[in-house]
C-alpha cells in the first residue's frame, strides 16, 4: 500500500492557489514598509540655544538617510533601523493630573546618520524633522522606543510570518 502515499509534486493543482496567495501576501507586506513619499528637508528653526542641527541638513543628507531606511523592506528591519537612531533616554512619566494630556514627556530622543560626514556621523535632529525625512507616522518611533525599554529588544512582528528566527 506504500506506494500510494507519493509526494504530490509542488506547484500541481490545489497546492498552486496557496502559493499564489503567499506571494501575494508578501507583495503586499513589502509594499506596504515601502518609500511611498519623498523625504522633506526639514524647515524648522530652533532658536540658538536649541541641541538640534536641522537647519545643517542637505537634501541629500536627508535623500541619503530615507533610501537608508527604505533599503530594508520589512518593518522588523526598519525597526531595528530606527532603533539605531533613536535614542531611548529613561525619563520617568509624570503622573498625569486630572484634565491634563499624559505623556507629553520625550522618552527618547532622534539622531540622523550622515556617513558622508565622519567624524560627524551623527546629527541631532528634533523629531518632526526625523519623521518628515522618513515619511513616518509618529507612532511607530514611539512604538519602537516604547517596546525597547520595556523589552530591552525589538518590536515583535505580529502581522504573521516568521516569528522565531530572526
Ligand atoms: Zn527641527
């Protein structure tokens, strides 16, 4: 009777449609950590006493920084990505009073790699110029700095897919 049991070749009949809906599925993962907008160069103006450097930013500094990100296509990576960059600072929350927005305190703080200006590699930049060269949403910085202080590692990727070896 063991002949019966043959391995289905891959790729024939019923098997096919599910590899049709997982590359489709991993179309649509990559597209959606993929560049959708150009990079801003920041417009800011921090009075003189400010630490961020933003007005010192090129557009190709910031062209240079956002293909960086866009260069890793999963979120895990560009987590890891930002993470380099973010600067998580332990500052404890205030307790919010009553009538009053909680969270407003910086719990971390946003650099920008320029590798075309060792030894200054790093410039500090305030956090609308960092998201507007990246083109992206405040939350997810949040998120990552959030998830690193309390983990001390990574944003776990729950939209399926590999959970374990990476
Ligand atoms: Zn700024």
């Amino acid at each position: 009777m063991e002949e019966n049991i043959l391995p289905v070749h891959p790729g024939r009949a019923r098997k096919r449609a599910r590899n049709e809906s997982q590359w489709r599925r991993a179309q649509e993962k990559a597209e959606r950590y993929s560049a959708k907008d150009l990079p801003q160069v920041p417009t800011c103006n921090h009075n003189k006493k400010a630490i961020y450097e933003c007005k010192n930013l090129t557009l190709a500094d910031a062209k240079g920084f956002h293909d960086g990100f866009y260069a890793y296509k999963t979120k895990q990576a560009q987590d890891a990505f930002l993470l380099k960059f973010c600067h998580v600072t332990d500052v404890q929350r205030r307790r919010p009073r009553a009538g009053t927005q909680s969270g407003r305190q910086a719990k971390y703080s946003t650099k920008l790699s320029l590798k075309e200006r060792i030894p200054l590699p790093l410039l500090h930049v305030c956090q609308s110029a960092f998201l507007g060269i990246l083109q992206i949403p405040s939350h997810r910085i949040r998120r990552v700095a959030e998830v690193y202080k309390k983990t001390g590692g990574l944003v776990k990727e729950k939209r399926g897919g590999d959970h374990t070896s990476h």
